[in-house]
C-alpha cells in the first residue's frame, strides 16, 4: 500500500512544479532563507532580480544537492574537491570557472566566466533540489539591501506577494551568508567571511587563503554575492562600536551590556550573536528608531571566523546608503 502525501511531501511536489514553469520559491537553509528558481531558465533568474530589486552585476550563488551535480557546470578541482569533502553539506559557496558547455543561465554569473555553487546543510533544502532535480539559484529572500530573512515570516514581510510559495522550515540555524571562496585563481580568496573560517579553509588546503583588497577595483562588478558596500541594512542608521546611546537611538548589545534594548548574546558568544543578528536588527528597526546603535563585537575569534563574518555583515549595514546595494 502507498503511503498517503505527507503535507512537506505536497509542499515539495507543488514547489517543484512552481520552479519547472518558472516561479519562485523561497526556502531556508542553514544560513539564511533563500529566493530560488530554476538556474538553467534566464527568464526565471530574471524574476529574481525583479522581485528583489537586485542589480543585475550582483552575482548569484548557485545551489545543488552534491559535488557530482556541480560538476556539470563548473569545473571541479582538486582544491574544491577537498574542500566539499570537508565543508559540503554546509555554509561554504566556491567561485568556480564555468565549464565550456554551462548550460546555468548567464544571468547567474552576472557575465563573469565563473559560477557560485553551494551544497546547502538543511534538509528541506535538499529536499527540495532533488524533488525539483533542478540546480537552484537562490540568493536571500529579502528585498536588494536590506536585513537578510532568517525565518519564513521575514520573507512574507518582506517580499509578500512577489513570491509563488514559502517553505517554513523553522529559524535558520546559523543566521548569516554562506563563507564565499574564489578557487577561480591560483590562489584561493576570500570574498566573504562566514561561519567557515579562513584559518579552517587554509588548513583543508594546506595553503594560505588571500584577502580581498581592502578597497575593490570596481565595487560595482563584485565577484560573488555579498560584496556591495552597503548591504544587509535596515530602515533606520546604523552606528557601530557604540559605548552609549544618545537621542532617537536604540542599543544592539554584545555582553553584559547596560541599557541594551536587545542582546545579540549577553553572555559574548558569537555563534548566539550570528544567529541572533538579522532577526534583531529586523526586530529593532520595527519600532522605527532614528538610529540603531550596536556595542563592539570583537574583531577576532580563536577561528577567525564568526567575529570577522559578523562585523563584515555590520559594516556593509552601516555603510552610507549611497553606496551601490
């Protein structure tokens, strides 16, 4: 006997069928909740940047369900071999060279010769890229610039009706971007810190791992995702390394903080303050503060990893809004 649709089960067969004819559908992961549709469909990765407001020179990450599906659009080499073995499922996107005959859509690559491709760790991630057996593009779910979605509420408050489906799939678990590493090069970059921490990447490579310039070339043409000067902001300011709270501000603490509106964690852990980032900035902007002041995160972990992903996220929120988002 069959056994009956379990309502995931239909959820799933109905999201699959959204993203073959071209919809959206957001989705959580680990990191955050992502905005997907079909990467081998220009018109449905068009949607994407519609329906975020996205600049079209903004790159996307690529996600699939294992190294051997990747291997059909990029190509894999021994370093990222070796780095999917140890990071895969989880919070690490590569920066490959695309493959002769990459059949993901240009728009991916924002007309770089590179994809970035990730293994999602949730498993209604993965569920869904077998159910729909499509490579997925999904960057967050959540209108261009603005406070990444960590739950399937932030994504209805921020994208309503410009999304064909939500998958709930509870609070994301780590609550920042995926850590991005361009293997496209001889020497592998960082160009986003994240929960994997450049001291972890070199070690799995047993060669060091090259930071991003401090001032890009062109901050207009970002090699992945993530890389725009102002990015992840709320509504309101955002002034960091706050020590006290003037007029029309509220306070973000870190620590034993006094007079914190809310903590990140009161006790100094970062992966407590990692996952509490974006929904709290979220939550404080609701009450519509001039300013969001934030006390001090340490610049560096024993991984180096957590401190520099967080207060890279921080940085691009307080950045002036001119800046390109």
């Amino acid at each position: 006997m069959t056994s009956p649709l379990t309502p995931e089960d239909a959820a799933l067969a109905q999201a699959a069928r959204i993203l073959a004819a071209g919809g959206l559908v957001a989705f959580p992961t680990e990191t955050v909740y992502g905005l997907g549709a079909n990467a081998l469909d220009d018109t449905a990765v068009a949607s994407i940047y519609a329906a975020k407001g996205r600049p079209s020179f903004n790159p996307l990450i690529v996600h699939l369900p294992d190294l051997d599906a990747a291997r059909a659009h990029v190509v894999v080499d021994g370093r990222a071999e070796r780095l999917a073995a140890a990071f895969w499922p989880g919070p690490l996107t590569l920066v490959l060279p695309r493959r002769a005959a990459c059949r993901l859509s240009l728009l991916v690559s924002a007309g770089l010769d590179t994809a970035a491709i990730r293994c999602p760790d949730h498993p209604l991630a993965l569920e869904l890229l077998r159910a729909c057996a499509l490579p997925l593009a999904a960057p967050s779910a959540n209108p261009s610039g603005a406070v990444s979605p960590t739950t399937a509420a932030h994504v209805r408050e921020g994208l309503g009706g410009r999304v064909d489906l939500v998958l709930d799939g509870g609070a994301c678990g780590v609550g920042l971007e995926s850590t991005v590493l361009d293997l496209s090069t001889p020497r592998a970059l960082l160009l986003r810190p994240g929960a994997i921490s450049r001291a972890m990447l070199a070690e799995v490579l047993g060669e060091p791992v090259d930071r991003p310039s401090a001032t890009p070339s062109d901050p207009t043409a970002p090699r992945s995702p993530g890389q725009l000067l102002s990015h992840y902001a709320p509504a309101a300011r955002v002034r960091l390394n706050a020590s006290a709270i003037g007029p029309g501000e509220v306070l973000l603490g870190f620590g034993p903080v006094a007079g914190a509106t809310l903590s990140l964690s009161p006790s100094g852990d970062l992966r407590e303050a990692a996952a509490n980032l974006f929904s709290m900035l979220r939550a404080l902007d609701a009450d519509h503060p001039a300013t969001i002041a934030v006390s001090p995160i340490p610049e560096t972990d024993p991984g180096d990893g957590l401190a520099a992903a967080i207060n890279d996220r921080l940085r691009r929120a307080a950045a002036p809004r001119g800046s390109p988002r």
